[in-house]
C-alpha cells in the first residue's frame, strides 16, 4: 500500500494562470505562500513557495475566483515530472496536483463567513489514466 496525499493553507502569490492543453483541457497554476510553524534563528517567520497545478473544473473555479493574496487549502498529491529544456538539461519539477481546493477568502470583500467556496478534482471526470498527466498535455 502506498499514499501521496498533502494539505497545505497558505495565500496565493500571484494570480493563477489559466491555460488549455490542445485537447482543450483547462489547467490552472498557481504558487502557494505557506508559512512555516517556527521562526528562525533571526526570529523570523519563513515560508515555503509551493506551485500548484489544477486541471479542468477545479482550474477554472480557480482562474475565475481567486487572485493574489487570496488564502485556500488545497488538497492534493506530489508530484515529479521532468522534460528537457532549450539547452538539452533535464530539469525536474515537483509540484502539487490539487484535487480539492477550498476558497477559505471571503468572495468580493464579504465578510461573511458563508463566502467559502469549495471545489473538487473527485468531481472531474479524469478518464481512465487515474490522474497520470502525460507530458504532451502539459501547456509548458
């Protein structure tokens, strides 16, 4: 038995980026600001740069509701991919692969806390290759 599962809150750091594979499946990316439970020896309170992928639905939810700042918990799986650059290096990326993401920002400056949005990757029909995302539909 194996798992990869992850939760991380933090804000986003810029707006997400929507794009289409050519098959025209949505994917939005996104990095996430998560802050780290300690300080350093300065006293500091570090974060980590996390990026963020979300295919179809999710993606779009994303692209459409949130922006710079906006805080979420996203619910996902690490992942490692690698392709090949201009100059011929293999460059490895890892990133999390979202399958649930909670808008956890009031929608439009609302302070009411019945702003929250939720959107589910499980919802999405993701055909039958169980969440593996070859590298030609990759938009980058």
């Amino acid at each position: 038995m194996s798992l990869n599962k992850t939760i991380l809150i933090g804000h986003l750091t810029k707006d997400p980026e929507l794009r289409y594979t050519p098959s025209g499946v949505a994917v939005a990316q996104f990095t996430l600001a998560v802050n780290r439970p300690f300080a350093n020896q300065d006293g500091t309170r570090e974060a980590d740069f996390i990026p963020v992928v979300a295919w179809r639905k999710t993606a779009e939810a994303c692209a459409n509701h949130l922006r710079k700042g906006s805080k979420v918990a996203v619910e996902g799986r690490i992942q490692v991919r690698h392709y090949d650059n201009n100059e011929g290096r293999r460059v490895y990326v890892t990133e999390v692969v979202a399958e649930n993401v909670q808008f956890l920002s009031p929608a439009n400056g609302a302070s009411s806390n019945n702003s929250r949005n939720e959107t589910s990757a499980a919802d999405t029909d993701y055909g039958s290759n169980d969440g593996f995302i070859p590298d030609d539909m990759l938009p980058f």
